[in-house]
C-alpha cells in the first residue's frame, strides 16, 4: 500500500512539474507569453483584461468574438495579421482546456445583442483619428 501511495505521489510531482509556469503580468494579469504586448494594446483600449482573462475559448470562439466585436462592438478593423496574433495568443493561452475550464459554455455571435454604446475609450480614439493623432489606416509594408 506504501508503494502505491509512493508512486502515485510521484507520478503527481511529475505532472506538476511538467507544468510550465508563465509569468504574469502585474498591472494586467495576462499571461506574458509571445504577443501579449499586442493583445494587450488592442483589448484594454475598450475593457478591463479580467473581461477576457476569464474567458476560456477555441480559436473559432475566440475569432467569432472578436469579429462580433468589430462589427456590432465598436472594436475597428483590425489587421489580418494583427487579428490572428491575438487570436493565437489568447487561444493558446486561455483555449478551453477541459470542460471544467469554462466560465459559461461560450454564445455564438450571431446571439451576441448589438452594442448601442460607445465607450470613452473609442470615442478616445475616434477623436484622435479625426484629429490626426492616430492613423485611420494601418501603415502599408511598401
């Protein structure tokens, strides 16, 4: 019985071990992982991170949610590149895991309400852009 309790206490530590631990980010919270600058920038311009820090999604959710967010949202439109960097960060580091690992079972978008309000931050930015401040287009790489 001992050596039982000897090996599975083992094979736990093991496990344990194998768990890599990524460092956070104080102020944020986010994991600092590849990319995380980028999600960062883009996400916290309209909300807090705990809003998508507790959320668990595939990389389809997570595509479909930031695709509602700049149609209905008010997100603007983001880079392709820059639009599959954030996906990967935040599949990657808060995809699913196993079916305990959900806050809720995630909506579809096309059951996502319209947005009727603009926050202070986008409005923030709109009035840059009008102003200059900030470039309405993304730099072209030519």
């Amino acid at each position: 019985m001992r050596s039982l309790f000897t090996a599975s206490l083992a094979l736990a530590s093991l496990s344990f071990a194998a768990e890599e631990k990524v460092p956070v980010d104080p102020a944020t919270g986010m994991k600092i992982a590849p990319d995380w600058e980028i999600v960062r920038n883009h996400c916290i311009v309209c909300h807090s991170p705990a809003t998508f820090l507790r959320q668990r999604a595939t990389e389809a959710n997570w595509t479909a949610t930031l695709e509602w967010m700049q149609k209905y949202g008010g997100l603007w439109k983001l880079d392709p590149e820059v639009q599959k960097t954030i996906i990967k960060y935040l599949a990657t580091n808060y995809g699913p895991g196993d079916a305990t690992n959900y806050r809720r079972a995630p909506i579809p978008a096309t059951l996502m309400p319209l947005n009727p309000y603009a926050t202070e931050a986008r409005l923030e930015v709109e009035k840059k852009k009008k102003e200059g401040l900030i470039p309405a287009a993304p730099p072209t790489g030519k």
